[in-house]
C-alpha cells in the first residue's frame, strides 16, 4: 500500500514539474511549443502571419501570436499589461514605452525609410520644374523644401510650367494617411516640421507653433486621408496616375511588391525618396522573458532576417537586404536621413493637427 502511495506521489510529483516548466514560458502546450503574443504596427502584420516566419519561430519552440494597433495607441491606451512584448513602427513610440514601463533592453530588427510612390511622367515634370533631382546614388529625390514653397501657394498641377502629362486641376500635394491615426502620417509630419523649422529638429513650443500652420495645411488639403499607408498604396498600384500621383509609403512596400515579382509594380512607376527623410525604426520593447527571446531572434536569427527583408524591409544585416531587394533597385544607403522629433513634441504636434480638421 506505501509502495502503491509512493508511486502515486511521484507521478503527482513529475505531472506538477511539467506544469510548471510549461506554464512558466506562457501559454505553451505539451508539445513544447510555448506562445508569446505581442502588439504590433500594422505593417508588420504581413510578415508575422506568413508561415513561413511561424514555421521560423516554432523551430525555435515559439509560436508568436500578434494583436495591430497603431503606434500612438500602443504607446498610450493600449493595455500592455497582456503582452509580452510592443512592436510600434516608430521609435519615438518604442522610447516612451521604455520609459513608462522601465524596459532597459531593445531591439530594432528592421526598419524603412519613408518614401514616395510615383510615375514616370511625375518624375519627370517635377524635375523639369526643379522639385526633383538626383541624390547621392542612383536614384531620385523629392526636395522637400521646393515642395513646400508649391504647396504654401496653393499650387495646381495645371499651373506647373511645360506640364502637358498631368494637367489636373488639383494642388501639388503628396497623399498621405491621417495624422490623427497613421505612423506613416507622423513620419512625415516628422520631415515637413524639419524643413519647415529651418532644418532643425522641432523641440520647442514656439518652434512647434511657428510650423503647425505651414505642415497642418498639408494635411488639411487634401481633403479625406484614410488610416494605414496600405489605403493609398493600394490607390497607388490601382487607380494609377490620375487619382494619386504621388503617394506618400514605406520604401518596404514598394519592394516587397517588387520581390513578390506578382506585376502590381508596373515599368513607369518610380520610387522617390524625400530630402531629407526619416527612418521608420521598426524597435520592439520586450515586457516578458518570453519577448525578449522574439526580439533576440528577430535581431539575430539569419533566416528570420532574410524572411524580414522579402517583405523589404532593411535588416540589421545590409548586404542580406541588399542581395533580397536586388530587383527594386534600391540604393544601400540614403545619406539625406534626420531623426523625429521627440514622443512629446511629436504629440503636441499631431494633436494640433487633428484640432483643424
């Protein structure tokens, strides 16, 4: 009977370890597999639900599970008290988070600078008006500041000097999301503010009212924008010409088109890159142990990497995106490259914005 007893225990016992080593990496299941869930931008949906990115992380005994939010509300209203890591696509959001939740550790496995999606006959009407012109490498470049000056006077398509392409009756104006809503949108709220304030960062108060006038009508002209960069990319690949000439993406997007090779990315459509631009900086904060192992592989792991730059995004390996986004002709460095503005200011900023509408 004791015997009997003793086995029974002992059985008790290992069934109790099992439990415990289990419950301890999540809400893992018998076949070692133990789950993390993060909260992501939403352009990173894409690479997280790809199966081939879960077989990745199940070789490593994880299976990532992912909630979207835009990055604003990951830093601000959403609760993170479920996650075991944030994954915002700007920095300015990460470096918040970090602070308020006292993270001393990092990762920034990805990232993409801004750009702006267009055609041939575009390009070449505002290079011949002195909007665009070559940058550091082989490739084109949207002056920002000449850009500004059409916009602040209210200029038409149909009053471009020699413009027999595109003789619209519309402003010039790159099309973007919501500011209210859209990391892309606070990107380039990121890049017009720096022109506008001189070629500085915007860090002040009276700095960040001496531009709000200038950058606010850049929003406001346009009339209705819609929340995530995907709206008026897919306009973009769609619509074509007439309805967006110019639109306002992640470089990412146009190669991950360009490496799918599926022919959304047409011969007359050009890639141009701001100047100056901004990098979104993919950086996830970990909350748990369990994330910081997502965000160690992320960093690290050569096939989630290469997996990272077909959905082109710029890897923490250069060469890797490099040989992957070989077809999008990109350039491997963009030199004319400025940081955003703090969280705070960049806030302030956005909320200003958003009162005009």
């Amino acid at each position: 009977m004791k015997r009997r007893v003793s086995i029974g225990l002992a059985v008790v016992l290992v069934l109790a370890v099992v439990g415990v080593i289990i419950w301890g990496r999540g809400d893992g299941t018998a076949s070692g597999v133990a789950t993390v869930r993060g909260v992501i931008g939403s352009e990173k949906q894409a690479f997280f639900t790809d199966q081939r990115v879960a077989d990745a992380f199940a070789r490593h005994g994880l299976k990532v599970e992912v909630d979207t939010a835009g990055s604003r509300q990951i830093a601000t209203t959403v609760d993170l008290g479920k996650y075991a890591f944030a994954f915002p696509s700007s920095s300015p959001a990460a470096q918040k988070i970090q602070r308020d939740r006292k993270v001393t550790t990092v990762y920034t496995p990805f990232q993409s600078p801004m750009a702006v999606a267009s055609f041939e006959p575009i390009v070449a009407l505002l290079r011949a008006n002195g909007v665009v012109h070559q940058g550091a490498g082989d490739y084109d470049v949207l002056d920002i500041a000449k850009y500004l000056d059409l916009a602040k006077a209210g200029t038409r398509w149909d009053q471009l000097p020699g413009n027999t392409a595109y003789p619209a009756r519309k402003n010039v104006l790159v099309t973007t999301t919501d500011p209210r809503e859209s990391n892309s949108a606070a990107m380039y709220l990121s890049i017009v503010s720096f022109v506008a304030n001189g070629n500085a960062v915007v860090s002040t108060p009276g700095q960040e009212a001496a531009v709000l006038p200038s950058v606010a009508k850049l929003f406001l002209d346009q009339g209705y924008t819609q929340n995530s960069t995907e709206g008026p990319f897919e306009d973009y690949l769609s619509a074509g010409m007439g309805k967006t000439p110019l639109a306002l993406i992640y470089e990412s997007q146009f190669v991950d088109r360009v490496v799918r090779g599926d022919g959304s990315i047409r011969p007359d459509m050009r890639l141009l890159y701001t100047a100056p631009t901004v990098y979104s900086k993919h950086t996830m904060v970990p909350l748990t142990a369990g994330g910081d192992e997502v965000g160690r592989l992320l960093a690290t792991d050569p096939e989630l990497g290469k997996l990272a730059a077909t959905f082109g995004f710029r890897t923490t390996d250069p060469k890797l995106f490099a040989e992957v986004a070989a077809p999008a002709h990109v350039p491997a460095d963009l030199v004319d490259a400025v940081e955003p503005p703090s969280f705070e200011t960049l806030e302030r900023l956005l909320d200003a914005v958003g009162k005009q509408y």
